[in-house]
C-alpha cells in the first residue's frame, strides 16, 4: 500500500511547523522538505524538530529541476545538516556520486531519482536497474507527459518491477497527470507525491493530500483495486470523480474513478490495465469515438450513437450505453415535466444534444434541434424525425417551445463569466428550462430564465440521473438520487438556492 508523502518547498521555522501540522491532519505519513530556498540564517534544526511526520530531505538544482544556487559544498552541508537535526529519509539524484556519511544519521528512507523534464525516456527499465545500484535505495522515476498517454511506459515499468526486490516510484508530470499519481498506488508505486494545499505544488500535477488521502484513498489501493475513469477533453473539473468515489465507498466496494483529460482516448485505453479496468464514463468530445470502440451499443447508444458510459466485460470486450437519455427524464420528471404532446427544443448538436432529443421524443415531445452547423445531425435528425433549424433567436422565438435543453458548453467554469448563446432570447413565462451544464449549478441562462419566471432546472438534476444509471453499471447497486445529492455535498454543485435575482 502507498505511503503519502506532502512535499513543501521550506522557507522559515514557523511555515515548516504551520505546514508540518496542516500535513499530518490531512493523512500524510510523511513531510518532504525541499531545501532549494533556504537561507542559512533559518534555524533548520528548530523547524525539523517541530513536524509531527517523518522528515524527507531534498535539495534541487536548476539542473535538477530545483532553485538551489549555492555551491556543491554549501548543498551537501545543508542536507548533512538536515539529516543530523533529525530528518530521516533523503533524496538524491541518480547520477550523484556522494551519499551521506553512514553512523551519523538515523536514516529510513533513502531514495534515488531520475527526472525528464521534456518527456518520456526509452529505456525506463534500465534507468530503474541503475538507481537500484546502491543497496537499500528507493528508485523514484519522474517523467514529463503532455498527454496522460504519453506515460504508458511508466506504467509498463511498474507492471514489470518486483517491489520486494526493486522498490520502485513512477509516475508523470504535468497538469493533467495528477490522477495517473493514483494510478501509480495501484500499480504498486510505494509512495506518492501531494500537495498540502492547492497553489502550493512542488511539480506539476501533484494533488493536495487531502484528496489523496480522502478521496482517492491511495493508502487502501492495492493490486486488486478496480478501475473506473473519466475520459474526456476537459475532464479535470468533472463531478465524476467526488460522486463516483463516494459512492464506492458507501458501498464498500475497492475500486477507485479518475478523470482522464486527454486528446488521445484510445491510447489512454490501451494503456490502462484490463485486468483492472472495470468501467469508464465518457464526455465530450469523444462520446462518439468511444462508440467506435465498443464491441456491443444498448439501445440508448444506438438511438443517439454515442456513448458515455463503457463496461468492460469479460474476454476484453467493450460495451457501450447512454445514460444521457435517462438523466434528461430523471431531471425532467424531477421539475414536474409530464409526457407530451407538446413542442420541445434542443439547443447544440452534439451527444449531450442528441441525448435530450430522445429523451424528449421518449416523453411524446415533438423535438427540433437548434445548430450553428446542422451537417453532422442530419443523418440523426432523418432517422429519428428530428426537425432541424439554425441557431437564431428568430427561429427559437418562432418554434416557442414548451420545453427547451441547452446542450452546449456555452455557461460552463472555464467559459467567459456570464456568456449568453442568444443574448436577445428571453424565453416567456411558464417555459421549462433545463441547461446542461452543472459547473456552475446557476448559469447565466438560468438566471435569466427565473427571472422571466421560468421552471429552471440546473444541469446537476441531468448528471445526478444519469449517474444513477451509471452507478448501477458499474456496481450493480441502485442508489437513490437522494443519496446521490448527498454524495456532491461540498461541491459547488450542492448548492441549493440561485442567487439573488437582479430585480
């Protein structure tokens, strides 16, 4: 099982006690102090003497990664200096030839590293074999990925090292690696990297322990942890990751889900360990491309011909579903939505669109979809006796739907604040209006949905119904959606109440 160890670059006396203490409250079992920036006039004694944690020693150069100026003397004083005040682990560079002097320290923890700071070496293993040439060394292996499926290799290495003989910690960096540091833990990696708070990160990708330790639990993972994910193009923001784990959880049930942002989703498949992977949830912009993989689509994934939900079954075989369709009449039915006849429209094209178009046909609705670019839908809109027309405010006014979808990122976190898709649309009173963005719960458009006096319905409705499904998928169980509301508790996504309503 992974040991969490909370890396800190070390400034003062008083910011090593301050964060000694905020590391060891949130789960960490050990302290890394990175030396690079201290200064000689600081007490390093005091401040070691002060963790609540086993202290792990560390002092980079530029070179190295690091911001230590000082001379190869002054470097190595300072780390004989830290080990004789009581640190008991240290970290060294693989191809650094001096090691502390034995008989005077009290060391536990002595770990040998190699860092790539432009991407992924050949050769994994033999830099793994050279770091182990010193007896009772940790090898630590540290590449850089620019897309999680860059580190393949490091996962390939650690599938093929003996950790009672060869104890070996790999992982990538990068800002959307930080949940293949967990992936790490469950592919046997002793340790792994975190933050103590979000802001202070010592490499890219590290997560706060918090969430190591709470979360992702990486001090339960272990060879026979099951594995669920998030594919998607952003996916780092995804709810994903707090329901699915908690419920887990809730269910006593070893397995762990991380969001996998990349642009290449069929490498990060084919990376992943099929002994272990059990499911995956996928979002935009690859429902349709994991469609396209699946041995096997239910007949939601035919209808819309995406999928977000994929089950990995036995013999390697993929199957495909869209819980999608059932979140849109969970959240539907939730405000009160009947079944039709009546007029509906969806606004945007893509799978989430083509989700609530069948829903909303499934409820008796007669449906149009709305889009900039209608070339990839007619196919859809033929099949299914979808009506297409342009996105315009003229043509939303005209169709005057008792029920309207926005299934476009339009709203979203990383959107501009406050973004309109029509600025001039008000819909009239009365209108049903669900959006399917869910961060944040309240966008622009509900808002201004409310206050024309609007039944709004917050995208969290649509993902907390179409993750019941998903649950049950992946687990078997059938959770209630108020269960599931419980599980985003903390989340932006669990507010209640909008805002204050301009007047």
């Amino acid at each position: 099982m992974a040991r969490i160890i909370a890396s800190v670059f070390a400034t003062s006396r008083e910011q090593v006690r301050r964060m000694a203490s905020k590391a060891a409250m949130a789960g960490a079992d050990w302290l890394e102090l990175r030396l690079d920036r201290w200064t000689a006039a600081q007490d390093l004694a005091g401040a070691i003497a002060s963790c609540r944690l086993p202290v792990l020693v560390a002092c980079r150069t530029p070179e190295a990664g690091g911001s230590f100026r000082g001379t190869l003397g002054e470097r190595r004083e300072l780390l004989n200096h830290a080990l004789e005040a009581g640190a008991v682990g240290i970290d060294l560079e693989g191809d650094e030839a001096w090691s502390p002097p034995s008989g005077r320290t009290r060391l536990k923890l002595r770990i040998r590293s190699f860092h790539s700071f432009t991407g992924v070496p050949k050769e994994l293993a033999a830099i793994r074999d050279a770091l182990h040439a010193q007896p009772g060394t940790v090898a630590k292996i540290v590449v850089t990925a620019h897309d999680i499926a860059d580190a393949a290799p490091v996962f390939e290495l650690l599938a093929n090292t003996d950790q009672r003989s060869m104890p070996t910690i790999a992982f990538a960096m990068g800002r959307t690696s930080g949940p293949l540091r967990v992936l790490s833990a469950v592919l046997g990696s002793p340790y792994v990297y975190g933050c103590i708070e979000p802001g202070e990160e010592t490499a890219a990708g590290q997560l706060p322990v918090a969430m190591l330790a709470g979360l992702y639990r990486v001090q339960s993972l272990g060879p026979q942890t099951a594995l669920f994910g998030l594919l998607g193009n952003p996916a780092l923001q995804s709810l994903g990751p707090w329901l699915h784990n908690r419920a887990f959880r809730r269910l006593a049930i070893d397995a762990v889900y991380l969001p996998f942002e990349t642009s290449r989703p069929e490498a990060v498949l084919a990376m992943l360990p099929k002994r272990l992977l059990r499911g995956l949830s996928v979002t935009a912009p690859w429902k349709g491309t994991m469609a396209s993989v699946c041995h096997r689509l239910g007949d939601d994934a035919v209808a819309t011909g995406v999928v977000n939900t994929v089950i990995a079954e036995a013999h390697g075989l993929l199957a495909g579903h869209n819980t999608d369709v059932a979140g849109v009449r969970a959240a539907l039915a939730g405000a009160g939505v009947r079944a039709g006849p009546g007029r509906a429209v969806v606004l945007g094209t893509g799978g989430a669109a083509r989700a609530g178009a069948i829903a909303l046909q499934q409820l008796g609705f007669q449906v149009a979809m709305l889009g900039r670019s209608l070339d990839g839908v007619r196919e859809f809109g033929r099949v299914h006796g979808v009506q297409l027309g342009s996105l315009s405010e003229r043509v939303l006014t005209e169709l005057a739907p008792e029920v309207l979808v926005q299934a476009t990122p339009v709203g979203s976190l990383d959107r501009e604040p406050g973004e309109r898709l029509l600025p001039g649309y008000r819909p009239p009173a009365g209108t049903v209006v669900l959006d399917m963005v869910y961060q944040p719960r309240w966008t622009r458009l509900l808002l201004d949905a409310a206050a024309a006096g609007c039944r709004v319905v917050p995208g969290v409705e649509m993902f907390l119904g179409q993750a019941q499904a998903q649950v049950r998928w992946f687990t078997g169980t059938e959770l209630p959606i108020a269960v599931l509301r419980t599980l985003l508790a903390g989340t932006a996504a669990g507010a209640g109440d909008p805002p204050m309503l301009p007047s």
